[in-house]
C-alpha cells in the first residue's frame, strides 16, 4: 500500500469539499435556522456517507456509474430536483421562529443523500479511479481512501456549517434572516444547476 497518496488525496478532497456545493449550502443553511448543535448529525452523516459511497465505488459501482448514462442522468436529476426543493422552502422561510419550528437534516438523510449529489459521485468516483493501487493492496489502498476522505471531509463541512451559525448569532431581525434565507435559496438552485453545465 502505498501511503505516499495521502498528501495529495487530502488535498483534492479538501478542494472539493471545502469549495460551494450542495453539502455546504445545506450545512450553512441549517446551521443559521438550526444553530451548531442541532445539526451536528447532519455534519456527521455527510463524511460517513461519502465515505460509504467511496467504498461502493470501489467495490465496482464505478464501473456501472461511468458506462451506464441513464445512471447518471437519474441522480443528477434527482440531485437537482431536491436542491431545487430546499431552495423553495428556503426562499419561503419567514423569520426565525417559524424556521426553527421545522426539522434538521437527520445523519440518514444526509448520509443518504450523497448517493443523489452529483458533485459527490465526482469526488468518490475520481479518488477511486486516481489514488486506489490495483493489484493486492487493492483492498488496503480502497480503505486508505474511506478514511482519508472522511477525515479530510469533516473539517470543510465543519468551516460552512460554523458560517452558518456564526449568521445565525449577527441576524436579529427578521428581514436581515429572510434576506439571507433567499441569499442562500439561490445559491442553493444555482448549484443544482450547475450540475447541467
């Protein structure tokens, strides 16, 4: 197994986690409607899913993914429908109150919706295809990757979900926290578009 992969596959994953995309928006979002603690278990769900979605990659799923196109239309659509959705609810959130009435991310949900982001299926097919070792450490260097990964993951969901919390303790009013709201709804479908770029 070949450990000298670590630096630079913490490096792409860093890079792909810690710039916009559908996990940041979500994170930054509940963690201004939610506040840090109640969404510790959506930040948690998001490595744990990528990480399982690596090791399905890895045990071939990737192969299926890069040569089945109905494969990758279906997720992202369904990826781009469901952000579109919670930009909707955000854009129609009013203030405070009435956000914190509703329901955080539960780990599940977010664990399972790395299987519907499409910028995800990038990352995990990608560390797959560049920093796995064929051969006998195949296995070996698959693991390597997970934990990796995962590791690499948690500190860049940690940094949006901060932000958004950080938001949540400077916006007292409600129309500073809807004019956010609708900032963060359209970033939010700007980035399920993207996906069709």
């Amino acid at each position: 197994m070949d450990t000298a992969i670590i630096a630079p596959l913490a490096l792409y994953i860093f890079v792909m986690a810690i710039t916009p995309g559908p996990n940041n928006m979500m994170l930054a979002t509940s963690g201004l409607i939610f506040g840090m603690k109640r969404t510790l278990p959506h930040l948690f769900g998001i490595p744990t899913g990528g990480g399982l979605q690596i090791a399905i990659v890895g045990a071939g799923l990737g192969a299926a993914f890069a040569y089945e196109p109905r494969l990758q239309l279906a997720i992202k659509v369904g990826g781009t429908f469901y952000l579109l959705y919670l930009a909707w609810k955000l854009w129609r959130a009013a203030g405070l109150p009435e956000a914190t009435a509703s329901k955080p991310i539960t780990f599940l949900q977010a664990a399972a919706f790395q299987f519907a982001n499409p910028k995800a299926w990038v990352l995990a097919v990608t560390a797959v295809a560049a920093y796995t070792t064929p051969g006998p450490d195949y296995v070996a260097s698959l693991i390597l990757v997970v934990v990796v990964c995962m590791v690499s993951m948690f500190p860049c969901s940690t940094t949006w979900l901060t932000f958004g919390a950080t938001l949540r303790r400077f916006l007292k009013h409600d129309k500073h926290l809807i004019m956010v709201n609708r900032t963060l709804a359209v970033m939010t479908a700007l980035t399920g578009l993207i996906f069709w770029i």
